[in-house]
C-alpha cells in the first residue's frame, strides 16, 4: 500500500522563494531529484505572479515591486521540507548563513 505524503503549507515571499530554489541540490538519488524537482515547480513563479509582481530581470538581479514581499501559501511536502531543513543546517554547519537566510531559517529549523 502507497502511503500519501502529507502536504503542509508555507508561507514564503518573493525572496524566500528564490532563496530555496538556490539551495535546493543539483546532484543527488533519485527519489530526491524527483522531490527536488517538484519542489521547483511549487516554488516557481507562475505566469500570473510574473505580472502581479511586475519581475524584471535587470544584469543578474531580478526586481519586483512591493506586492512581492507578501507572503504566499507554498506546498511543501514532508520530504521536501527535509531536503530544506538539511540545506539550512549544512549551511549553518559551514558558518555559511547570510542575514538573506536569516527569515528561512526561522520558518524550518
């Protein structure tokens, strides 16, 4: 029998959100590619955001007006919530947090 993974909700803004998918590994078994994967597309901007939020990509930073710092409810599993927490406490491990983590780091650890 399949046991169904229990789906919570985070709330994350704009930043969080890219936040994590920069953490996220790029190299790893596969159940974790396949989570890692899914995982992108939950905190992926849709269509709909990319207007609402008006993203802009200027040279290597990407902008957005002031409506991108509400926060929105994101899908996190439990095994994706795992592969977060890791990513943040290795990164704590390593002395390689930034003030940028500091609002993550709260929500999941």
């Amino acid at each position: 029998m399949k046991q169904t993974e229990k789906v919570k909700y985070m709330k994350l803004n704009i930043a969080e959100r890219f936040m994590v998918l920069g953490m996220l590994p790029k190299e790893s078994n596969f159940t974790t590619l396949k989570i890692v994967r899914q995982l992108q597309e939950s905190l992926s901007l849709t269509e709909a955001e990319f207007k609402e939020f008006d993203i802009k990509q200027e040279g290597q930073q990407i902008k957005w007006n002031n409506k991108g710092i509400e926060e929105r409810e994101i899908d996190i599993g439990e095994k994706a919530t795992d592969i977060i927490v890791e990513a943040l406490k290795k990164l704590n491990d390593n002395n390689k947090l930034t003030s940028q983590h500091f609002s993550l780091y709260e929500k999941f650890i």
